[in-house]
C-alpha cells in the first residue's frame, strides 16, 4: 500500500499535499511538498471530528502546520490524563517536506462580506 500512495503522491509534485494516516509510511519523506501526519487510535475523541472542526476554526489565522501542531495538544488534553504529553509524540507524528507553510484561500464569498 505504502508504494502505491508514494507513487501517487509523486505524480503532484509541486502541489501541498496533507496525508493523514494510520500507518508511518517513511517512503513519504521523498515526496516533496508533503505534510504527513500519523495517528494511532487509543480512545480519544474521534480524530477527524476534531481535525476538521481545527480546520473550521483556525483556517482563516493559522497555517496546516500549526493546525495539526494543534490538534496534537487537543487530542493530548482530551485524554482522560493517565498518560503525559510525551506519551502523544508516539501516538501523533507530524513530519514535513514543505518548502512554505500552505494555508488555506479564501472563499470568494468571504472578501465580498
């Protein structure tokens, strides 16, 4: 599986890409302008829920970067706390080959307001 997503991703080059996965695929690391984030579920609040309300939220102020960097201490903080901070840098990885920090355009509706 891991070829197979490489090998697409290679295809856009030039473009951002967010990949959001269960699996740590280190091939990722020689596709360029790719921002991979890693996670393994334990029982937090689901995962993608939380991501896009992020998104939703911060998408106007923040770059993906610091979006998912956020999600990262969210999720820590919404554990039940048995486990300490550092117990999430193995349970959410966030590895990047970005040459600048994407953010996301804003709609056209947006500057008409």
């Amino acid at each position: 599986m891991e070829e197979c997503v490489v090998e697409k991703l290679a295809l856009i080059p030039n473009h951002t890409k967010l990949v959001v996965s269960t699996f740590e695929f280190k091939s990722l690391a020689e596709v360029p302008e790719t921002l991979h984030v890693t996670y393994y579920s334990c029982g937090v609040s689901p995962f993608f829920t939380e991501m896009i309300e992020i998104f939703n939220k911060r998408r106007q102020t923040l770059d993906v970067i610091s979006m998912m960097q956020e999600l990262k201490r969210t999720a820590a903080t919404d554990y039940d706390g048995r486990y300490e901070l550092v117990y999430w840098d193995r349970y959410i990885s966030i590895k990047e080959s970005l040459s600048s920090l994407p953010k996301f355009h804003k709609n056209e509706e947006e500057h008409s307001s």
